[in-house]
C-alpha cells in the first residue's frame, strides 16, 4: 500500500501561487492541502474563502480543506462552495462536532475531524462513524515548519486499531513535520494520509520529494 500524499499550500510561494499549484497539479500529489487559520483558534493567521477558490481555480487535485478556526460550522458551504473536497474540522472548536460532521456530508464534501497533540482519540468514539478522514496533529497546530512530535506513531497506531474495531473506513491523516525521515514508519503504524508542507516546498525539487513519498509501500 502507497500513502496518499497532501503537500500543504501553506508553505508554497504566495506570490506565484497559480505556479505552485500547477506544480502540485503535474506530481504525484493526490490531494491539495488548504490550511485555514484564524488566528483564534489558532496563534496564526493564513487566509480564507477567496485564496480557496484562487487555489481551485487552476487546482486538478482535489482541495483537502483544514479549518483551524473557531465557530467552523458557520463557514463549511462557503469552503464547499469555494472547492473543498474535503472539510477538516477540529474537535475542540466544535461544540455539537456529530451535527457539523453530517453536514459537511449533506453539502457534498467528505468530513474529517482534526486532533490536537494533546486531544485523545477516545474523544471519537461516538462518531467515529460519521468520519471521512481523522487528521491527526503531530505537531501544535498554527505554524509550518514545526518539529515533528514523536508520540504521533503511538496515537497513529492506537487509531488504528480503534479504526477497525469500530469497522469504520475512516482514513488517518497525519499533519506537520512529515519527512523522509518519518513518513514510512507512520504509514507502517497506519497512517493513510500524509501532509507535507515544508519538506515537498523548501525541496530543490518538490516534484521529486512528492514522488519518494509517495514511493513508500508496507
């Protein structure tokens, strides 16, 4: 099994962006990952509906669209509308997360739930079934470039075994600090997904690191 790869919009170059995602578009990629922080939620600001949609526009990957924002209910059709494929809340900033999971569904985009480092996964059990995707953070949400927490493959595999005692098909995302160095054995402890923002952009040759990550089998 291959990982599916999500390199993150969030380390490209903004004042090239059609560049960067038409770069995204001929690799391996098979998704485009959109970080949106608020700088509530989050200690960081990035941007919001209008650069989804730039991004959309001259994207032929589907936009794997994470909201690091407080109140994400209010903002999902607009994101739907703008592109997303998929809508990544997080669990602590949704006070009714069974409700704003099932409407993602009901607008046409899969859901995911997104968990902080310090967010237990039991903390899904009741809805695990409404799940897309679970984006775990192996790093503290907010800024790129982070160090990876090495924790993160505990959590990964404890997922995943919860994943299927449940029977649920939900896929495992993992977000920040994903390298060479740490990509395979995530997905050997059962990562599906894997975010990749510094690690494919600062690359002399982000097509290449796209494509070994993307090479990793288990």
């Amino acid at each position: 099994m291959n990982p599916q790869i999500a390199p993150s919009i969030l380390a490209a170059d903004f004042s090239n962006l059609q560049r960067e995602v038409e770069l995204l578009n001929a690799s391996a990629a098979d998704f485009i990952h959109v970080d949106v922080m608020d700088g509530i939620f989050v200690p960081n600001i990035s941007f919001g509906i209008p650069v989804t949609e730039a991004i959309h526009r001259h994207a032929t990957k589907p936009l794997d669209v994470h909201l690091m924002i407080v109140n994400p209910e209010l903002y999902l059709e607009p994101f739907v509308k703008a592109g997303a494929s998929i809508v990544t809340v997080h669990l602590e900033a949704c006070t009714h997360l069974h409700r704003t999971l099932q409407e993602i569904k009901r607008l046409g985009a899969s859901a995911g739930v997104a968990l902080n480092p310090h967010t237990p996964i039991e903390l899904l059990t009741e809805v695990l079934e409404e799940v897309d995707v679970v984006c775990v953070m192996s790093v503290n949400p907010g800024f790129g470039g982070q160090k990876f927490i090495e924790n993160s493959y505990t959590k990964v595999a404890n997922l995943k075994n919860m994943i299927l005692k449940k029977g649920s098909k939900a896929l495992i995302e993992v977000d920040g600090g994903v390298s060479e160095q740490n990509a395979r054995r995530l997905v050997e402890a059962g990562a599906d997904i894997l975010v990749a923002g510094s690690f494919v952009f600062k690359a002399p040759d982000p097509i290449a690191a796209i494509a070994s990550l993307k090479s990793i089998t288990i």
